[in-house]
C-alpha cells in the first residue's frame, strides 16, 4: 500500500496544468531511534527552552525565529513575513526550462521525492509531459516551497512516474577545484592504471540494495530482542586487524591483490 501524499498541487507547463500528488522517496521509520531516560527514575526525559539570561523556562508561544545581524542584535520574522515569500510556488510546480539530463551534478541533488499524478483526467498530461522529457533527455528546472522555503526542484521522469529532486543552493556547495585542483600533477603509471582496471573487473557486480544495508542497525536489533527476552546481547565484535602497514610497491600490492581475488573466485 502506496503511504499518503504528504504535498498535494499542480504540474503546471505552459498552459497545460494537471493536479499532482507527492510523498518522499526515503523513509527513516525503520530506524531505530532511542529515548533519553532518567537512569534514576526510568522516566522519560524533557527537551525545554529556558531564557539564556533569566534561566525562565519559554513557553512554545513565546518562541520566534530570528536572524542574528550582530552581537545579542536579532531581528524577529514572524511566521507572516515566512508565508508572504513566494506564494505563486506554495502549491503550483510551474516549470521554467528544460536542461540536458547529465548536464547537472549529482552533488547538487538533495532529496529525492515521487511525484504522481492526483487524478484520472490529469493523468494524460502528466504522462505526455514526462514522455516528451525521456524523449528529449531533459529534466524539467521549476520552482517549488518545501520545508518553509522555497527551493530549485528538478523533475526526472522514470517508469510511469516523475522523481522530483529538491535541489542544493548555490552557497552550499563548495568549488571543487579549491580540493582538486593541484592533484593530478604527476604522470600516473599506465601499467598500474591496467592492473588497477583487471582488479574493477574481478570485484565488478550488478547492483544490489542489499549493498547498502545498515549493520550496524542489524545489530542493534538483535541487542534489543535479546534484553526484551532477558537473554545477554551479543558478544561485541572483534576490531578488524590494523591494514596500515607499509606498501613498499603499488606494482607488488596490486599482483598480490589480483592473485588474491583470483583464489576467492
């Protein structure tokens, strides 16, 4: 059973609108998440705001959000001032433009929501706005409020649907060239590049979501069904061995490494 949408509006190109529904394509409820106790009590323990300098607790009406523009210098927004910023993208995706599918980096993308059509007699516009864009290979750029502002978002069709990525501002995303720019300098042996190739080959596989399983969670359930069914947890695991010996050579490194995988194959 598909969760209900969180964000309900319109795809809006031109003049072609339809009603659209859109719920995230990530969930965190299968964590496990933990309370804070009073290990003297076991009762539950309270997160409150009190005042910096009275030490008074603030009731949650009395709590603002507000911009620092100097030392203990603050100015209040008010919940208003949030709600008058751009009202036409609260609940209308207008697409603005089209770009070349690859021509945005994977750095820029933040979260990833499905988007999908709300009802039958919008679905036919939906469908032919996100054929033409897998026709084109292009992804729509529009606008969109989220989380209380107002984002970039970039519409990707795929299967019968339309992920829709919010995307990173501009100032988060830091210049890779202040990080990259002085590596590379040296000629880089070509015949370690093959012998580091044969070695992508041997370890190279199809994909799996079972590759980025959490173990860590796995093994926090087993502690947590041992202690509910009074039964010690699980011994902790061994460290792994200290791999920080000194390679002599890449070239003997690497024919130890392919000879290795060949064993285990």
């Amino acid at each position: 059973m598909a969760p209900r949408p969180f964000w309900k509006g319109y795809l809006k190109l031109s003049l072609v609108t339809c009603p659209v529904a859109m719920m995230p394509a990530v969930s965190e409820s299968a964590k496990v998440r933990f309370h804070t106790l009073n290990r003297a009590t076991g009762n539950r323990v309270q997160s409150v705001y009190v005042d910096a300098e009275t030490e008074e607790r603030v009731d949650e009406e009395d709590e603002a959000r507000a911009y620092e523009r100097g030392d203990d210098d603050y100015i209040v927004i008010e919940d208003e001032d949030l709600d008058a910023v751009a009202l036409d993208s609260t609940r209308t995706i207008d697409i603005e433009r089209f770009v070349p599918a690859d021509s945005i980096g994977w750095i820029w993308y933040d979260r990833a929501h499905y988007l999908t059509p709300d009802d039958p007699v919008g679905e036919e516009a939906f469908s032919v706005i996100r054929d033409a864009m897998a026709a084109t290979g292009t992804v729509a750029i529009s606008r969109l409020v989220l989380y209380r502002r107002e984002r970039a978002v970039m519409l990707v069709p795929r299967d019968r649907g339309i992920v829709l990525w919010t995307l990173r501002y501009g100032d988060e995303v830091r210049d890779a060239a202040a990080y990259f720019s002085d590596l590379g300098k040296e000629q880089v042996d070509g015949a370690l590049v093959k012998l580091v190739g044969r070695l992508i080959e041997e370890r190279t596989v199809d994909w799996d979501p079972k590759m980025v399983e959490d173990p860590v969670q796995e093994k926090m359930l087993e502690i947590i069904a041992a202690k509910r069914k009074g039964r010690k947890p699980p011994k902790p695991a061994k460290p792994l061995p200290d791999g920080g010996g000194k390679v002599v050579s890449i070239m003997d490194a690497l024919k130890r490494s392919l000879a290795e995988e060949k064993r285990k194959r």
